[in-house]
C-alpha cells in the first residue's frame, strides 16, 4: 500500500515537472483567484468591524416637545430604561443643550450672545444594546418611544445607517460574485491543464488500461497532480493576501478619515488561513476531477 502511494505520489510530481508551464498558470490562476476572494472576505470583515466600533457611539434622541416637570421625569426615565434594547438613558436639559452647541461653536460661540438659553429642546439619548444598534433593533425603540414620549422628532442617524447598511450587503453581493467567477476561472484552467497532459499521455493510458491497470491506478496520479497543485496555490494565495494586506490594505483603511479611532484592523486567523489552503487542494482536485471523466472512455 506504502509503495503504491509512493508511486502516485512520484507521478504526479513527474507529470508537473514534464508540463513546468501548464502547471505554473494552473497554481498562479488558483493563487490569485483565491487571494482575490479573500481579499474582499477581508474588507468586508474590517468594515463590519469598524461599523462595530462606530455603533458603540450610536444613540436615540428623542426631542421633547416640552420639558418634563420633577414630578415626570423620574417616571418617565424608568419607564424608557425598561425597553429591552435599552442600557442607558441620559436626559439633556435645554440649559445643557445650549451648552453643548457652545461648545461645539468654539470661537465662534459669540454667535449666540443675545439668544435665550432655553431655546432649544430638552432631549433623552439612549444608549442601545450590541445586538440591537442596526436599523430593526432602532425601529423597535422608535417605536416604543412613540408611546411614551411627546416628541416630534427622533433621531438616530436613519440616513446614515441605511446608506451604510446598503453598503456592506452590496459589498458581499459584488465579492460573492466576483469571488465565484474567479474560482470558476480557475477551476477551468485547472480542469483544460489536466485535461491537455491526459491528451498528451494518451497513448500511454490506452497501453495501461491494455495491461490491465484500474481506472482508479490511472486517475489517482492526476487527482494528486490537481491537490499538489492546489496546496501550492493556496499556500502562494495566503502569502499574495499577507502582502497586500500589510503593504496595501491596512494603510489604506487606516488612512481613510472615517476609520475609527485606535481600532486595529483584523487578518485571518489560524482556521480561516487553514480554510484558505483546503479550499486551493478541493479547487485542485475538483479540476482533475472534470477532466478525469474522458478517462471512462478509454
């Protein structure tokens, strides 16, 4: 059994080293194939990682249409804080709303002199659970909110959120499409370079298949062949994605004026990187696979 594997093994590194050119573009196809899907695997995760940390700062603002008396704020505030997708509830005075927009004028807060303090609205911000800062889990708090609050006017960023909700789904929907015709690519050059080495040993396979050899003897050669070759792209996608991740991608996302503060973008971990270089010996061995079928004919 050893030496029978030993000789597939042997064959299939004969067959690569007879055909050097065909097998190169085969593992360079699956290499950049394979990097170019994870690529996109890549960006799509850092952005749902940074759209993680920009959520920690998102709130509800309810606008009061007037500013609740002593004898209704507490209710009022243990009523809001009993919502399930609610951590935290902050009441802003229109004394405090004032200051803040003070503050944000800086120089310029001069502006205001003459303008009454209590011009603008009282306000609650809630802060939301994880699992509910999306545009469902904000919908429901709207919601409860119009039943509790007066108010005319809550915000919560919908413009935003939506765009950037639609965003990432077009973004997994272009590199899901574009990642399928990049393995499908590759899987016919894999399948055609199998398939141009069996026409060229054809007579080869008709004298073994005379002498009695299996079909399963013949193929195993050239399944190994597609794995070998496979492992190699895998391999050769893993080390392309490190260096456009360090070289291209992490600068570029860490330049980007939008990029959260302090936050660390993310590689493939140990398993993603394993899955990476199974998915390059199953690309390899589906492509023998394909072409293998003319053997039945022999």
């Amino acid at each position: 059994m050893l030496d029978k594997f030993s000789y597939f093994i042997r064959r299939a590194l004969h067959n690569m080293r007879q055909w050097p050119f065909l097998c190169t573009a085969s593992v360079l196809t699956m290499a950049v194939a394979l990097a170019s899907v994870a690529t996109f695997f890549l960006v799509v995760m850092n952005i749902q990682l940074m759209a993680t940390k920009w959520s920690e700062d998102l709130q509800v603002v309810a606008y009061l249409d007037r500013q609740p008396g002593t004898g209704q704020l507490g209710p009022l505030l243990d009523a809001v804080k009993q919502f399930p997708e609610v951590t935290a509830v902050k009441f802003v005075t229109k004394q405090e709303a004032m200051q803040r927009f003070r503050s944000r004028l800086g120089t310029e807060s001069n502006l205001l002199d003459g303008v009454r303090e209590d011009i603008l609205p009282a306000s609650l911000e809630l802060s939301l659970r994880p699992e509910y800062r999306n545009r469902s889990g904000i919908e429901q708090v709207v919601k409860r909110l119009e039943t509790h609050v007066d108010s005319n006017d809550i915000h919560y960023g919908q413009d935003w959120l939506e765009r950037f909700e639609t965003f990432v789904a077009v973004l997994k929907i272009v590199s899901q499409a574009l990642g399928g015709f990049l393995l499908l690519a590759a899987l016919f050059i894999v399948s055609n370079t199998i398939k141009l080495t069996l026409f060229a040993r054809r007579d080869e396979l008709e004298i073994m298949t005379l002498v009695g050899a299996t079909l399963r003897f013949i193929k195993v050669p050239f399944l190994l062949e597609g794995a070998l070759q496979g492992l190699l792209g895998g391999v050769l996608a893993l080390a392309l994605l490190s260096a456009i991740f360090n070289l291209f991608l992490s600068p570029v996302i860490q330049s980007f004026w939008l990029t959260p503060a302090g936050i660390e973008l993310i590689f493939l971990n140990f398993n993603q990187q394993l899955l990476l270089v199974t998915a390059g010996v199953m690309l390899g061995i589906f492509g023998s696979l394909s072409s293998l079928r003319k053997l039945v004919q022999i």
